[in-house]
C-alpha cells in the first residue's frame, strides 16, 4: 500500500476540482459567448486564446473586455483572489500567440501590452465606472491588479 506523499499546495492556489469546475464554466461560458453574444454583470466578454506556457496547448478564456475604440483592456483579477491567473502567464510567455474571439467572429490576432503604473492610473477611472464591482475587489486587494491593453497585431505577424 502506498500513501501519497504531495506537497501540500501553496496558499491562494486552486486545488484540483476547483480547476475542473474553472475549466468547465470557462468552456461553457464561451460557448455561450459563441452563441449568443457575451455580457455578465454588465461588462462586454470575449474569448482570449492564448497558448498554455508549459504545456503548448491551446487555452481559451472568458473574460471581461473594456473596448476602446482601437483596442481594449483586460484587468488581471483573477476573481479577487491574491494570484495573478493562469491566463495572464501564459499570455506573458507567449504574446505572439494571442488572439481574440467576438462573438460572430473568428479569433482575431492581438498585440498584449502590460501598461506601466502611469497608463494604468489613466485609464482605470474608465474601467472603474463601467465595473465597479472590478474596482470594489481591487481596493480590498493586497495585490495591484495589472491592466493589459489588446490591440490588433500588424498583418503579416
């Protein structure tokens, strides 16, 4: 008989149902997004796809979407919790890989910029008043949360 000698994991960090369901809810959520448009809570969602950092697969993820003309934001919430999601390492692992889905559309290639503390204060009063729930959870946060511009990547890349 043998006993399971895992490390216990690291605090903030899901365990493996809570993974499943994530991954479940995320495929069903953007089915929905694929089907019929996207908006929970009043913010706009798209699909991110992006390439797993250590596994090389594909991965999609729901997400809130602030748009702004020429491009649009992501916040790196991660729900409130006190890690940066998965999502978030492997878009900075692979940037040339990212890509974004509309509903009503194929996955659109996208350039993912990181914006600097100045940036972020410039547009976060915009992104506070169209989800003021995203600002609740960020002034109870130990965390900054980072804010990732998306904007269409030059043809040809």
């Amino acid at each position: 008989m043998t006993t399971d000698q895992r490390a216990p994991r690291a605090k903030g960090t899901p365990g493996r149902l809570s993974l499943w369901l994530q991954r479940r809810a995320n495929a069903s959520t953007a089915a929905k997004i694929r089907r019929k448009g996207g908006r929970m809570m009043g913010m706009d969602l798209l699909v991110l796809h992006t390439v797993g950092r250590r596994t090389g697969e594909a991965r999609e993820n729901p997400l809130a979407w602030f748009d702004d003309g020429d491009g649009g934001w992501l916040v790196v919430a991660s729900g409130g919790g006190s890690r940066n999601p998965g999502w978030y390492a492997n878009l900075a692992a692979h940037p040339d890989r990212a890509a974004v889905e509309h509903h009503g559309s194929e996955p659109v290639p996208v350039t993912p910029h990181v914006l600097d503390d100045a940036a972020r204060a410039r547009v976060w009063p915009r992104i506070a008043a169209a989800a003021p729930t995203i600002d609740k959870h960020q002034r109870k946060a130990d965390r900054t949360y980072p804010v990732v511009r998306l904007v269409p990547a030059p043809a040809g890349e």
